[in-house]
C-alpha cells in the first residue's frame, strides 16, 4: 500500500513536470510566432481558425500546425542508415525533457501526513545533473548533421557541436563563483538559501545580487548552448537552409524543434532557480500559506518566472543580428572564459574576506 | 534489487560487444555512449551518484562528443574487411577464453562475500569527494591536471603548421603570386 502511494505520487509528479514543459515549449513557440510578428511589426499567422475565432494565431501555431506535421510524409534518406536518420530527433528531445527533472517547482507540501517534495528527482548533485543532460543534447545535432548525406547539414551539424561543447565549459564555470557562496548544487537547496535576506541589507539573497556577472555569463552561455540566435548559426535560416535540420521533414523537424524551445524552457528554469530565487517570493515566505497552498503559489511563481525568461530570450533573438562563425568562437574562447575565470577569483576573494571578519 | 543488477549488466555487455562488432565506426561511437551511460546507471544503482552525473557528463558527455566529432570530420566509413581472417579470429577466441577462465577460477576459490555495510551520512554526494580530493589528494589533482594540459600542448605542436606570409595586394594579382608559388615558399 505504501509502494503503491508511493509510485503514484512519482507518476503523477512525472506527468505533471513533463507536461509544464512541453506546455511551456509549445506557449513559447507560439509566443516566438507571433512576438516576432509583433517586433517585425507584421502580422504573424492568423489565417488557421474554428468557427471564425483565431485567437491570436494559437490555433495555427499549435493546433494547424502539428496536425500538417504529423500527416506529412515520413521522409527517410536513401544513402545513409535510415535507423540513425529517426534516432537523432529522439536524442535531440530526450535528454532536455529529462532535465526538467531535477528542477524545484515550490516547497515540500503534505497532503494527509505525506510530506511530498515538489521535486521530481531530489539529487544531491541535481546542477550537474541538469549539465550533464544538456552535454548529452548535443549527440542529436551532430548525429543529425552525418546522417543527414547533405554537406549543408553537416557543416551545420559539426558547426553546431562546436559551439555547444565550447559554450558549456563557459556556462560550468561562470556558476562556480556562485555555488561557492551558496555552498551546494543540490537545486532545493539553492532556492532555500535565497528565501533569506542578506545580513546588511533588506534584500533577499537571489543570486542575481550575489553574483551580477555571473548571471550575464550564464544567461549568454545558455543562448549559445541551445542554439538560440545571436548565436543560431547551426540552423540559420539565411544561410544553410535548415542547418542540420534540413532533410528532416514532419513530425521529426517538430521533434527538434520542440527540442529547441524546450530548452528554451530548461534554459529559463535554471536561470530563475540559480539567480531568481526559483519559487520565492521576496520579503514573503511561500512556505507559510499553508501545506498545499505553499506548493500551489510556489509552483505558480516558478512558472511565472519561467515563462518571463522564455519571453525575453524569444525577444533577444529577434532584435540582434547573428553571429559570424568566427566572432561566435573567439567570444567564447578570448572573451567569456577569461572574464568567467576573473569573476571566479573575485567571487572567492570576497567570499575569503567576508568569512575571515 | 538484484534484477535491476543483472538487467543492468546484461544490458551493458551487450551495447559493449556491439561497440566490438559494428560495422560502421559512427555506430561503434554511439553504443560506447550507451555503455557509458550505462555505467553510470551502475554507478547510480551503487548510491554514488555524484560519480554517476560526472560520468555522463564528463565521458559520456564530453569526451564522447570528441571522439564523434573526429569521426565526422575525417569521414569514416565503414571498413570494408574483404575476407574473413580465421587464425585472427581462432588466436582471439583463444585469448577470451583464457581470461574467463582465470576470472572462473578466481570467483569458485576465493568468492566475494558481500557485507551489508550501512553507508555514511552523504555518502556519494560532493562534499566528500570534494574533500578528499582537494584536502588529502590536492598534489596528484593538480599533477593531473598538468599532465593534461601537457597531452593538448603536445597534441597542438604536433599538428600545428607554420603559416605562409600572405602575398601582398588583393584580388587577382595576389591570387597569381600564390599559384606561381609552389609549395615551399
């Protein structure tokens, strides 16, 4: 009877944390359609509605347009291994929808004497969990570059993984300034550390006051790691047709781009976790509206913020031009990295003078 | 939980003998991937799993990821062995069996007793790697760490080639000198 509460509880955790993630990639997609209509100062898709009602084009961004995908023809390539060709939309996909795993939706709620944790996967190392499942998405591009039998595809997909292997090192080092002062990568953790103010000032200890260049760091490095423009070179759509994703037509191509605005959700999620407070409201303690109630308004916060971010990096891609190859690699390598490595020293550096007082 | 454990291991050897015997070396990459990660799942099933998040993030992740690129770069393809080569395969068979033999050998005389041994407070997190091996193992960190950095300064000079001074000008005249250049300048 326990066991069986008990994976019920995980089932439901499972669908619930899956389900706001595709949710919140599907909201993004139709946000990047229609909020880049709006800065382009368009219209955008409206022409898809039932009984004259188009709201907005959500019926054509997400009712039309998956239906069209997944009656398309299953297009499979004749040169290559045609099992290789579906396998790397499912490595694109996967690894991002497990990473929404270990990220905290609100405070530990009980329900009937139950204290559950609004967690899907409570890891003690949940941060590089969550960098180990983004390391693991980049096996999708390239796979999906080769297989592909189009040297357009492939320099997109080798262009690709370059970029992302070089901006996660960026991203891995930005943070450790930070997880020094927050003293764990354990991500419940984090969001608990920052409820508090600071000693000297009313303000509460979100890592975006901790850490300010941190934040900068990260926030670029994960644009660049998920491929998001100005640094959508792989899949440019004014130069390499599709990128990597030129041959893949249907329900496949949605796959990677689902993938895509996925970890646009992830990328938010992280970025309000470690520097946003996650599910903390300033100067309030969401814990104490009560057993269930604390977990609805911090899961409701959470999402706030989440989508927030996701709106805002659908906005930068649309107002800055892209990346040459060339600039991209050396703003990695000459730039981030050296300023990521200063921003370390100084973290710990006052980190070393506020604990020796 | 030992049918996880035995899942987990038959599911590990089988994705390592398709990495011995795939045909193309891409296919070979990819199911290292998975032994990797499986691995990991082995680690995870040992309650270390600080160690099973940095062995999916650093091999499977990174050093994978490499080895992958490589293989796309240089373009190869499947090896086309022609003929089977018999005493290879009989010399190897050989070989295998010796070594099984000596692990059979080894369980039936001295066999492994497995203890329940109640693990530590933060058993498997960070913090005790981390002190481990910034405190007592700090010198061989670094020692590694050099020893790396000598593998890619070593890997660099070896490949790197001198550059030609580019002719001067621009557009067709500049274009003409180099073809009328040669190899060695």
């Amino acid at each position: 009877m326990e066991l069986a509460t008990d994976i019920l509880i995980v089932v439901l955790k499972a669908a619930i944390a899956m389900g706001a993630l595709l949710h919140i990639a599907a909201l993004t997609t139709w946000v990047e359609r229609k909020g880049s209509a709006l800065i382009q100062d368009r219209i955008g898709a409206n022409r898809a509605s039932i009984f004259g009602f188009d709201l907005a084009g959500i019926f054509n961004t997400l009712v039309a347009d998956p239906v069209k995908a997944i009656t398309k023809e299953d297009w499979l390539p004749k040169g290559t291994s045609q099992f290789m060709h579906s396998l790397a939309p499912f490595l694109a996909v996967f690894p991002v929808l497990m990473s929404f795993a270990a990220m905290p939706f609100g405070p530990d709620i009980t329900i009937a004497g139950k204290t559950i944790s609004l967690q899907l996967a409570n890891l003690n190392a949940g941060l590089l969990y969550v960098f180990a499942m983004g390391s693991l998405a980049v096996y999708g591009v390239v796979l999906a570059g080769w297989v592909s039998n189009n040297k357009f595809a492939l320099l997109g997909g080798l262009r690709a993984t370059a970029q992302m292997i070089s901006y996660e090192v960026v991203m891995g080092l930005s943070i450790i300034g930070l997880l020094a002062v927050y003293g764990t990568v354990d991500l419940q953790q984090i969001v608990i550390y920052q409820g508090e103010n600071f000693a000297a000032l009313p303000i509460p200890r979100w890592g975006i006051f901790l850490n300010p260049i941190g934040f900068i760091l990260f926030f670029t490095a994960m644009m660049a790691e998920t491929k998001r423009a100005p640094f959508d070179l792989p899949e440019s759509e004014s130069e390499l047709v599709a990128g990597y994703m030129t041959e893949y037509s249907g329900m496949k191509f949605l796959l990677f781009w689902l993938g895509e605005f996925a970890e646009i959700g992830v990328a938010a999620a992280m970025i309000t976790v470690l520097f946003f407070g996650g599910w903390q409201l300033p100067w309030l303690d969401v814990a104490s509206f009560g057993p269930i109630l604390g977990g609805l308004v911090g899961a409701a916060v959470f999402g706030a913020k989440v989508l927030f971010f996701c709106v805002l990096q659908v906005i930068i891609r649309w107002t800055l031009p892209r990346f040459r190859y060339d600039q991209l690699m050396n703003l990695c390598w000459k730039g981030m990295l050296p300023i990521s490595l200063v921003n370390l020293m100084a973290t710990v550096a006052v980190l070393i003078a506020i604990n020796s007082k | 939980m030992e049918l996880a454990i035995y899942l987990f291991s038959a599911l590990t050897l089988l994705s390592a003998l398709g990495v011995v015997f795939s045909a193309k070396p891409l296919t070979s990459a990819l199911y290292l991937v998975l032994t990797l990660f499986l691995v990991a799942v082995h680690f995870a099933m040992l309650d270390a799993g600080f160690l099973a998040v940095t062995q999916v993030l650093v091999y499977a992740g990174a050093i994978m990821v490499l080895v992958v690129f490589v293989i796309m770069l240089l373009g190869v393809d499947e090896v086309n062995e022609g003929r089977r080569n018999i005493p290879q395969f009989v010399i190897a068979l050989a070989a295998v069996s010796v070594f099984v033999g000596i692990f059979a050998g080894l369980s039936y005389t001295s066999p492994l007793e497995l203890k329940n041994v109640a693990l530590p407070e933060g058993f498997g997190g960070i913090e005790g790697i981390g002190a481990k091996l910034f405190c007592e193992y700090v010198l061989a960190f670094e020692l590694a760490s050099v020893l790396l950095l000598a593998a890619i300064v070593a890997a660099v000079t070896l490949t790197i080639e001198a550059k030609r001074p580019l002719p001067e000008g621009r557009g067709l005249k500049a274009m003409h000198k180099t073809k009328n250049q040669g190899v060695i300048s």
